[in-house]
C-alpha cells in the first residue's frame, strides 16, 4: 500500500509540475528536465510512470478533462424543464456557472485554466483529446438546448452564439495576470466571478427572448 501511494504521489507530482510548466510556457516549450525538478523527481521517473514526455502531456490534459466530465451539461440540462422558456433561462445559467465554477474553483490548480488554452494553440493529438472528449460533448448538449429555445436556430448560429456565451469566461482565464493586475487583485474574488456570470446570463437570455433573471 505505501509503495502505491508513493507511486501515485509521484504520478501526481509530475503532472502538476507539467501542468505548471505548460500553463505558463506552452507544452512545447517544457523540457523533461524542468518538469522533473519542478516536482522534485527524477528524469527517469517520466519515462517509468508515463513512457514519454508526450504520454505525460497527455495525463495533464486528460486531468483538466475529467475534472468537466465529471459535470457534463448532458447531465446538468436533466436537472432542468427545457421545455419551459423559466426552465430554458435556468439551464442557461447553470451552464454559465458551471463553466466558471471549474475554471476557477479554488480547489483546483491554478494551471488547469491556463492549460486549456495552450492545448487549444495547436492542432495536434492533446486537442483532438481535448475536442473530442470535452468540447464536441459539451457544445452537442448545449445546441441541442438553444434548438429546442428556438428551432429556427442552425448549427452556425448555434456555434457562434456558444462562443459568445463562453469567450468572456475563457478569455478571464487566458489573460487572468493582465486582469488581476488591472483589477489590482492576486485571484479572482466571489464577488467578482458572480457579477461575471450575472453579465453573461443576462445577454445572453435576452438574445435569446427568454425571461431574464
């Protein structure tokens, strides 16, 4: 039992350490060597746990993705009457909130936020992971809502108005340094992420003719 715990406090260490590294770099910019004495392993351990520095990039974005899929909005939409326009303007802000409650929950890493945005820098096999097991799932849900708010709704539309809906979010993660520095804060308060949500909701049930609130 201690050896596997040991084991796994070592996966651990290495993915956050890549995770760190990646967030503030980008993945290919990260060197076996500085991942290792950032968790204060050794090289070898990578290729002992992982089998590559690829395989271990791939754990880290494999980490940010099942902390979302273990709250899919397939799920969160169940909870919800989207067949009334109340229950729609409700789904819509459990959605919103959901995605800012994962990027900034406190009791995540800091890295994950920024990791989504370095994977989705460059085509290749972390942002097919990436799109296939996180995006594609996520945006089906979701215009599968705003269809039944409004059929007349195609999928372009559909696509542009999710990105809409979910660009202030991301882009508070992507540039939270140049925002904090600007607001004058280390981290993103609750008050602050709730006047963000409150925003977001708001546009985007009026630009859908739902009740707002």
């Amino acid at each position: 039992m201690a050896i596997y715990e040991t084991s796994l406090k070592t996966r651990e260490a290495l993915i956050n350490a890549a995770g760190e590294l990646a967030a503030e770099k980008g993945f290919a910019s990260v060197s076996t060597r500085a991942i290792a004495d950032l968790a204060g392993e050794n090289v070898g351990s990578i290729h002992y746990h992982f089998g590559s520095k690829d395989k271990l990039f791939e754990a880290v974005v494999r980490t940010v993705v099942q902390a979302w899929q273990d709250n899919p909005v397939s799920e969160l939409l169940k909870q919800h009457d989207t067949d009334t326009p109340q229950g729609q303007a409700r789904a819509i802000r459990a959605i919103v909130h959901r995605n800012i409650s994962l990027l900034f929950g406190r009791e995540l890493p800091v890295w994950h936020c920024r990791v989504i945005f370095q994977v989705m820098q460059k085509a290749g096999p972390l942002r097919e992971i990436f799109k296939n097991e996180l995006i594609r799932p996520s945006h089906n849900a979701v215009k599968a809502l705003l269809k039944r708010i409004n059929p007349a709704i195609n999928d372009q539309e559909a696509f542009l108005r999710i990105l809409i809906m979910n660009t202030p979010v991301f882009f508070h993660a992507d540039r939270m340094g140049f925002i904090l520095e600007s607001l004058g804060e280390d981290h993103y308060s609750g008050k602050y992420l709730q006047k963000l949500e409150e925003i977001i909701v708001l546009q985007t049930q009026l630009s859908l003719g739902l009740p707002a609130g």
